[in-house]
C-alpha cells in the first residue's frame, strides 16, 4: 500500500481531464467526431499500412500493432481519415492546458517494484494508487507519445485517439481483474517480459508481460494482467491496463 484510497463497487480508472464515455459500439465518444491526420495519410494508407498485420497474425505483436489495429476499428465503424491538419497541430492541441512533466511522477524504480505496487494495490481494492501507476495525459502528451510509433509513418495516429483507446481498454481491463482478484492475499510476483525492450527515444518499453504469483498463500495465477510497462530514465510505469482476462 502507498497511502491510496480504496474504493469498491464499480471500478473505472479515469482521468480528470479525460472524457472516456464509450458509445454502443465500443468506440470511445473522444473518436467518434472526424480523425485528421497530416498530409501523407489517407484512409487507403492506413488500411494498407494494417493490412500486413492482418494477414500474418491475427494478434497484435506489440503497442503499436494494438493501437493501429484500433485505428483501423475505427475506420470501420465510420471513423473518418482526412489531410487537413498536421501532426504538430493535433499534438499542440491535445497539450492545451497542460503543464510538461520532466520525468514519469508516482514512478517504481525497477519492473518489479512496479508489479509488487500493483498486485498490493489489486488485493486491496486501491483504485487510486493503481491510476497512480498508469501513464497520465501529461506524460502522455510529452513523453510518450512524441517517440511512440505511432506518431511517424505509416501511422502518424492523432493523440487524442491512442489516449482515448488507452482509456477505454484500461476501463475494460482493470476491473475484470479486480473483479477476479480484490479483497484476495495475492503475494509471490514473478514477472517474465521480453529480454529485450523496445527502444523508443528516450522511453524503452516491454509488452506481453506475463506476471505469476499466489493466491491466498496456494493456488498460483499466471497471465499478462496488464499491457506496455514503459522506463523512461530509471522510473517505471504502465501505459495502461488492458489484458486477456
């Protein structure tokens, strides 16, 4: 525990400065208005640039393949692709108000400070320290996303959608997890991720991370409970919370 509130019933981690209302077709409502990304890209770009991942494996092999998959579900569901502005303009707009943090705040210091935080956190219900160790918009919008793949070619995503998907899958994720795990001794974290990290700028990033530990002193549970840890000069954090409960 790390002095964070604990909160039971319906669990969603939120932020203050984000609405992730989702419509009934799961599309966050932040996507549903017209996506417009800088002048190279094209709707047949982005389908062309994704069609390569559909036709070699029908699961998404790391954040980016996840979020451009997104991408093109929104396309589908009639999200629209047009050339109009560019992307220092959606950066410059998704930053309003904002103020540029230097470093990941509420940070662990290794991989596995951070996942003994989390499952402390998951058997005691705390929905506050867990929101603690996922990304913020702040750190979102100026140290992740400027280096993240998505922002380049062939993608060159908008912020807004990727942090509106981030929400929606960690409102999805977190509570299935809670759900199967609060109010449980949870002890004994092994975490495996890749033996090699992503390397993005200054950021160096691991998906597909399995964690195993105990439950109730007993039974073992193992599986990938959470998405993309990020380290970002010595400081860890999550990106978000989906999984494959």
């Amino acid at each position: 525990m790390h002095g964070g509130r604990r909160t039971r019933g319906a669990h969603r981690v939120l932020s203050s400065s984000t609405d992730s209302s989702r419509t009934d077709s799961g599309i966050p409502m932040s996507v549903q208005h017209p996506i417009r990304i800088m002048k190279a890209l094209n709707v047949v770009t982005v389908l062309a640039a994704l069609s390569a991942l559909a036709c070699t494996d029908n699961t998404p092999r790391t954040a980016a393949d996840s979020q451009a998959a997104h991408v093109a579900e929104v396309i589908a569901a009639g999200g629209k692709v047009d050339s109009i502005l560019p992307m220092a303009e959606h950066l410059r707009r998704f930053r309003e108000g904002m103020t540029a943090p230097d470093t990941l705040r509420s940070a662990a210091p290794t991989r596995e400070a951070l996942v003994s935080r989390w499952l402390t956190a998951v058997s005691a219900s705390d929905t506050t320290t867990l929101t603690s160790l996922l990304l913020d918009r702040a750190e979102f919008a100026f140290l992740y996303f400027p280096s993240s793949p998505m922002a380049a070619p062939p993608y060159e995503a908008p912020p807004q959608l990727l942090w509106g998907q981030i929400m929606a899958s960690s409102n999805e994720g977190l509570p299935k997890v809670l759900n199967r795990y609060a109010g449980k001794s949870l002890s004994n974290p092994a975490l495996a991720c890749p033996d090699s990290a992503v390397v993005e700028g200054d950021n160096r990033t691991w998906t597909r991370c399995t964690l195993t530990f105990s439950v109730k002193g007993e039974a073992r549970a193992s599986g990938q409970f959470f998405g993309t840890i990020l380290e970002r000069g010595g400081r860890f954090k999550f990106v978000g919370y989906a999984n494959r409960l």
